[in-house]
C-alpha cells in the first residue's frame, strides 16, 4: 500500500530550485520527489556498493598498472642526476 511522506522546513532556495526541475521535466514537485525517491530507494547504499566491488576478483593486478603508468610516464629520470647540472 503507498505511503504518503511529508518533508517539512525547506529552504526556500531549495523549493525554487525543485521546482524549476520539475517543471523542466514537465512533473509537479510532489512527482519529481517520487521519482527521485523511487530512484534512491533502487540504489546500494555506498557501504553495500563497497562490500559489493571488495568481493568481485580484480580485472587488473597492481603489477599491471603500475606497468601501465610507467609506459605512459616514460623513463624516469636517472637516481642522482641534477637538472641543468
């Protein structure tokens, strides 16, 4: 059964602004809160989202990127050497 939410004291600012989305997407204020509602709801959490990548095997090493960022880097510069010295 649909429950009905109240949001009291927001900032004006802050109803101006959700109301100038609302009427961009062409939605009254009470609809595009639904939607946005209904959207968060549908999403992980971030703690969830962490556990979630923690557990999926890595694509790429540490070794391989490290690899990576050094081909695109170039040599380093020699252990030692001054610039214009």
């Amino acid at each position: 059964m649909p429950k009905t939410v109240q949001i009291r004291d927001i900032d004006d600012e802050v109803y101006l602004a959700l109301a100038q989305r609302a009427a961009e997407a062409g939605l009254s204020v009470p609809e595009l809160l639904r939607r946005e509602a209904t959207r968060l709801a549908s999403r992980p959490s971030v703690e969830e989202w962490l556990e979630r990548t923690r557990r999926r095997p890595s694509a790429v090493s540490r070794a391989e990127v490290i690899e990576a960022l050094d081909e695109i880097r170039g040599e380093w510069p020699h252990a030692g050497s001054h610039a214009g010295g």
